[in-house]
C-alpha cells in the first residue's frame, strides 16, 4: 500500500479535529462521545485513534486550538495600523470565532476549556500561561491607546490589562450562556466605575 504523504496526514488530523470542535461546540466535552466524534468524521474508528488515543487528546487540542486563534487575533490587534480603540478591540475579542461555512465556534469551546481546566494539569498550566499572556498582550494594546491620546495620560496600562482580561471571559460567557452583553454598555458601566470616589465608599461592616 502506497504510503500516506505528510500532507495528507495533516488533513486528516485537522478533519478530525474539526469535527471534534463542531461537537465540542454542539453538545459540550462531557455529551460527545468518541463514537459521536468518529461518526461526524465519516472515517473509522481506527483511522481515527490512528491520530488521537481518545477524547481527553481531542479536548486538549481543542483548548490548544481556541487558544492559538485568540493569539492570532491579538497579533493581527497588536500590529494594525491605526491602532484600533477599546470598542473595536472588544468587539473583535467577543466576536464568534469561526463564522463562514463552520458548524463551530471556538469561543464556546474556549469557555468549556477554562472548566476543563480544573481538571486536567497540563491544560490548567496552558490556560494559565494563555491568561498571563492575555493580561500582557491587552497591557501592551493600552500603551498604544495611550501613545494614541486614547487612555489617559495617567491611567496605568498593567491596571487596563488587568482590568480587560478579567472582563472579557465574562463577555463571553454571558453571550454564551446568559444574555449578550454590548461592548458599549460595559464600557458605559467601566466609565461609571472610574466615577467612584473611595473616600465616600459606605463603611465596611
């Protein structure tokens, strides 16, 4: 039997994966079974296991995947030109990822893969890795938005960074799970807070 080419090795493992994450997507992580994954895939069972030795991989690559496409996403942010405001890199943050002819969106499998997380090692050591990241990426976005004019000269980029990576996976959890949340009112409620003056906070009981 003829060999298969690297190539055509690698596009079989993307279809995999791909219908892992329409899967994934659909029902969640615990719904899908293997057999559910390797009928979407139209090969066999062990044309599959050939690739990943079971759903835990699949999981794993999933939540390696949504990760390196928000990556990919910050680094087309970080070099665009002009720099693009809060609004603009908010909305592309939360935006569906995937869209086109895609039966999926990472951002849901992102969400099922911070609770996986808990329970898996590696993946909780990556998923921290990826928020640092997140924190350090939105850091260096808010000093172009202060080079720009567009934060205030006072503000503390780290604080903006903070601030921003502990907002947006609540963005994206209430798109997903509760109501969706436009990014003109969270920054309405942001330009309230900063309003807040602590020196008449009610006293701590």
């Amino acid at each position: 039997m003829p060999k298969i080419t690297e190539e055509r090795r690698a596009e079989r493992r993307r279809q995999i994966l791909t219908c892992a994450w329409t899967c994934f997507s659909r029902n969640g992580f615990h719904a899908t079974s293997m057999d559910d994954i390797i009928a979407a895939t139209g090969m066999s069972a062990s044309g599959v296991y050939r690739y990943f030795g079971g759903k835990d991989e699949l999981i794993e690559a999933a939540g390696e995947e949504s990760m390196a496409v928000f990556r990919a996403l910050f680094d087309r942010l970080r070099h665009t030109e002009p720099v693009p405001d809060v609004t603009a890199t908010i909305a592309a943050i939360v935006a569906p990822v995937g869209g086109g002819t895609r039966d999926y969106d990472l951002s849901r499998v992102a969400i099922q893969a911070w609770s996986e997380a808990l329970r898996q090692p590696r993946l909780r050591e990556r998923t921290g890795d990826f928020h640092r990241e997140l924190r350090a990426q939105l850091t260096a976005l808010a000093r172009r938005w202060q080079h720009a004019g567009l934060l205030a000269p006072e503000a503390s980029p780290e604080a903006v960074g903070i601030v921003l990576a502990t907002l947006l996976p609540g963005m994206l959890v209430a798109r997903h799970a509760a109501d969706p949340v436009s990014v003109d009112r969270v920054l309405a409620g942001l330009r309230g807070l900063t309003g807040i003056d602590q020196h008449r906070m009610p006293p701590k009981h």
